[in-house]
C-alpha cells in the first residue's frame, strides 16, 4: 500500500529536501487542488497564498507553460505586496512582447560570449578566495553564494564590496534565506532604492557622452529596438529581476553541479578525460537537481487538464521539478545519465515564451567553474553530508555541501 500523502504537505521540510519520491506518490493523480505556497517576492508572514492546482505531469506542466493565454503570469499576490514585480517573468503579452524584443537583444549570445573573458576573471579571482587544495570547504559559504553576486555586481557596474549586499538581495526576494518579513521588505527597499541612484547616475553620464562600467546595465540604457527603449522604471526593474532571477538560481545551480561531481566521481573522471562532456553533464545536472521547482500561473479561462475543471482566476502550480523526473519523459529519472537522446527536454529553464533569458550566462558561469576545477584540481571529494535546504521549495539546492578539492601532483 501506498503511503499516505496529500498535496498540502508539499511544502513541508523533509518534502523540501528531497521533492521526488513524494511528487512519485501525487503524479498519477495530477493535477490536484490544495497546495499553497509563497510566489517569489511574497512575504511570509504577511502575504496569504492562495489555494493552488498542482501539475506534475511532464506533458501537462509543458501544455501549461506553453498556454500562456489560458496561464496568465501575472502575480496578483505579488502586486498585491510591498516587494517590486519582476520584469518579463510577471508580464502577459502584449508587454512581455515588447519587453522580450529589447531584453532578448540585451542578452544576444554573442554578447553573452563576449563576457567569457571577465566571466574566467571572477571566477579565478572567487577561487582563489575560498579554495585552498586539500583543505576541507563549504561550497556553499562562499564560493556558489559569492560567485553569481560578483558577475551580477560586474554586470550592473557596482562597486565590487557589493556583492555581499547583491547576495542579501536576492535570497530575501527569492525566499531561500530563513528572515523576518520585516528583514526581508528592508532589503527589497534598500534593493530599489541602489538601483533607482545607480541607474539615474550611470545614464546621466551616458548622457554627457562618458563611458559607464558594467556591459549589461549599459545595454540596458542603451538598446533600442524598432525606435523603442526602456523606461528608467523598466531598467531598475530589470536590475531588481536579473538580481534576483539571476543570482540566486545559479548560486543553486553551481552547488548542485559541484554535488555531482563529488557524488559522481566517474562523472568527474569521465569530465577529466574529455571535457566536450561538459554539455552533457551540465544539461542532465539541470534535470537530475534543476534548482526550479515550481512556479505558479492563474487561469484566464476555465479550463480541463486531465480530470480536472480548472476554472478562471484559479492558481496553478506548474511543477517543472516533478516533469523533470516524469518517468514517461525521462525513463529511469533517479539515474544520472549522459546522452539522454532528449536531454535537451528538460524544464529547469521553463518552457515557452517566460524561457529563462538568462539561460547563457548561467552556462558561461557553470562552464567556466568546471573548466577550472579541472585545470587546478585533481579531485573532488565528499567531506560530510550534503545538506538540502528546507525553507522553500521554489528552488532545490544546497545549505551545506562539503568537499575537498585535491591538489595537482
Ligand atoms: C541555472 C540558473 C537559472 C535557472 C535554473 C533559471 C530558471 C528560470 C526559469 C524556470 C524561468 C521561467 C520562468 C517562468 O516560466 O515563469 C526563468 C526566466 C527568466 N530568467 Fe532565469 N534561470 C537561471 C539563471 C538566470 C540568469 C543568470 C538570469 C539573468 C541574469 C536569468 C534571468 C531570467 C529572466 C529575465 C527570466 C524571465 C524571462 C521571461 O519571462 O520572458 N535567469 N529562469
């Protein structure tokens, strides 16, 4: 007999830890009514969320993303609270539309290339920093927290002593650090108030025809599509937005790819031998431990998933973690395996016209930090357990990762 579990206690700590064994007891039944949970941004605490579908399925939770009229992702909750609303992730057309074309042109992958070289930079620099060979370390402490801040910081030309606060930022929006609501609303206000005086100086001096530093705050000044730019509202936005969608999600994300390769040493092996697997390891690390787990939509119309009548205005719940374990999708999902012929297929960057944008430089990041832990390092190895954070379950990642980095010989 199965046991019992119900949508409700999805959002309990030993759930949080480890999601994939409990969405396997609900994913025939889906999609399910009753969950509730907090949107990025919200306040807990304070906010009330509201009473949600929940979709499990691979093919549901991909007609969901994909459905973006019947799925709206406007946030009432979030507009609702005192936290900032997130540019493109929180827009419907026609704004998302007009805001995509600019931002997609922001984030064009030749610029994104362009920035390998002060992506290498930071990324020796933040090793340099925290990793001594053979000396036992967190990874989590420094290194995945300080390394998406410091790109983030570089990227926005900030005084680089920043990245602290960019980090702060991001995990008070995306709820992964355990504070009050009243912590959490200083530093969104401390956020907004940075970003409004920084914006406002660096176009002021773009105006009088001076340089500015940070090559993602300058583009978003500066890029016009078909006579069309940003507001000085919209940019500040968009720095909340890559702030936070940015930092925190690959911070995660990094964790989870040293995890693999401590807990996998033939995938490490098999990465020494033949670095081209990088691809491969990278995107089946996104499926097998995809920080995203769920993010919410509110119907537009009434609607039928499966069995259920999903009607207008009610929350739902897209699972993107459980459809990365479907086994009707990814056969065997518990196995770690390179050269799924449908690797590709995961849903840790969401699915439709919301598709991470930020997706490349969150490459660049995990490409660069393998390419140099294998040319300075001979091994990685688990030092003590891995601990999975507990307090949300809007991504999946480490609060303790504990390795050992093995000098050259
Ligand atoms: C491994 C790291 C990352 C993961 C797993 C991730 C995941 C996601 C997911 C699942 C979505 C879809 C949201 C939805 O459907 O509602 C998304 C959207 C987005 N991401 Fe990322 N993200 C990552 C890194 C980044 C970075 C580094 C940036 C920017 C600097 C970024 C910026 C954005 C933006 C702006 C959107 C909204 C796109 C739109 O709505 O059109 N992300 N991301």
């Amino acid at each position: 007999m199965k046991p019992t579990f119900s949508v409700d206690q999805l959002n309990r700590p030993e759930v949080i830890r480890n999601p994939y064994p409990y969405y396997d007891l609900l994913r025939d039944q889906s999609p399910l009514f009753g969950y509730r949970d907090y949107p990025p941004g919200t306040m807990p605490g304070v906010d009330e969320p509201k009473p949600s579908w929940v979709v499990l399925n691979f093919d549901d939770v991909a007609a969901v993303a994909w459905d973006h009229e019947s799925f709206s992702s406007r946030d009432s909750l979030q507009e609702e609270s005192s936290a900032p609303t997130l540019m493109l992730v929180n827009h419907d057309r026609p704004e998302h539309t007009r805001l995509r074309k600019i931002a997609a042109k922001v984030f064009q992958p030749s610029s994104i290339k362009a920035l390998t070289p002060a992506v290498d930079a930071l990324v020796a620099a933040c090793m340099d920093d925290f990793f001594v060979p053979d000396r036992p370390v967190d990874v989590m402490a420094d290194y995945c927290a300080m390394l998406p801040s410091r790109v983030m910081a570089f990227l926005f030309g900030m005084p680089a002593d920043m990245d602290r606060d960019v980090r702060n930022w991001a995990t008070a929006f995306m709820l992964s650090a355990d504070i009050t609501a009243e912590e959490r609303q200083s530093h969104n206000r401390e956020a907004m108030a940075f970003f409004e005086r920084h914006v406002r100086e660096q176009m002021d001096r773009i105006d009088r025809g001076e340089q500015v530093p940070g090559p993602l705050l300058d583009a978003f000044i500066r890029t016009e599509v078909d006579g069309d730019r940003l507001s000085f509202e919209e940019i500040v936005r968009f720095c909340m937005t890559a702030t936070v969608a940015g930092a925190e999600t690959t911070s995660f994300y990094l964790g989870n790819l040293i995890a693999v390769f401590a807990d996998f040493p033939d995938i490490w092996q098999k990465f020494v031998d033949d670095p081209a697997l990088f691809d491969a390891i990278y995107k089946e690390t996104l499926r097998f431990h995809g920080p995203p787990q769920r993010l919410f939509r509110v119907a537009t119309r009434d609607i039928t998933i499966g069995d259920a009548d999903i009607r207008r205005g009610d929350w739902v719940a897209c699972f993107f973690g459980a459809a990365n374990y479907d086994p009707e999708a990814f056969p065997d999902p518990y196995a770690f395996q390179l050269h799924r012929p449908n690797a590709s297929r995961h849903m840790s960057f969401g699915y439709g016209i919301h598709r991470c944008l930020g997706a490349p430089l969150a490459q660049l990041e995990a490409e660069s930090t393998a390419r140099m832990l294998r040319e300075r390092y001979s091994g990685i190895e688990r030092t003590g357990e891995a601990v999975w954070q507990d307090v949300s379950l809007l991504n999946h990642g480490l609060a303790r990762n504990p390795v050992i980095f093995r000098a050259q010989e």
